[in-house]
C-alpha cells in the first residue's frame, strides 16, 4: 500500500512540474515561454489586456525576457506586471500601443533593457 502512495506522489508531482508554457495572448497571437525564462510572442495583431479577473496566461512564471515579435501592434493592459526576474525586453516597431501597467510593479533596481 506504501508503494502505491509513493508512486501516486511522484504521478503527481510530475503533472504540477508541467506548467502551461504556451497558449494563446489575442486573437492572432500566441505565447511560449522556454526553459531559460525567455518569453516569446508571436503573430499578428492586438495582445489581450489583462487583470485581475482576467488572469495572465504566464502569471507567477519566472520571466528573464521577454520578445515580441514583428506584426504585434499593442502590449495589452498589465501584461507584464509582477515580472520581477526581467532583465530583457525586445520590442518591434509594429507595436503602437503600450497598455495601462503593462510593466506594473516592476520591481528591479534598473530598467530593463529595451
């Protein structure tokens, strides 16, 4: 009986260790964070605008940079806010718009460079 508990552990731990590591940030936009705390997004178009009650998708992640690519037009409201880790941020012309506290409570002793 031990033994079924200590592999029903490890099942377990081994399910929560596989965080979401992509998804969808907008319509025509997706999301992909790596291994090495490099977000990336990709596509076209406007990034969803985010809150409280509308959760971000990589919330809690450990994020050291962050690209956008080409064809992004708006960083959508609190989209990056509590990155602490960030050191990083490349930004494309495409984008026009930068949301309300995109980079909110950054909380690092420098800006990131951009």
């Amino acid at each position: 009986m031990k033994q079924i508990y200590i592999l029903l552990i490890a099942l377990l731990m081994g399910l929560s260790a596989n965080a979401e590591k992509s998804g969808s940030c907008g319509p025509n936009l997706k999301w992909e964070l790596a291994n090495d705390g490099v977000l990336t997004i990709t596509g076209e178009g406007e990034m969803t605008d985010y809150s409280y009650s509308n959760r971000i998708p990589w919330y809690g992640q450990h994020i050291k940079r962050i690209i956008i690519d080409d064809g992004v037009t708006t960083i959508g409201n609190e989209a990056f806010r509590l990155c602490s880790s960030l050191t990083s941020v490349t930004i494309p012309n495409s984008v026009t718009t930068i949301g309300n506290s995109a980079f909110k409570s950054y909380s690092q002793k420098r800006s990131p460079e951009m």
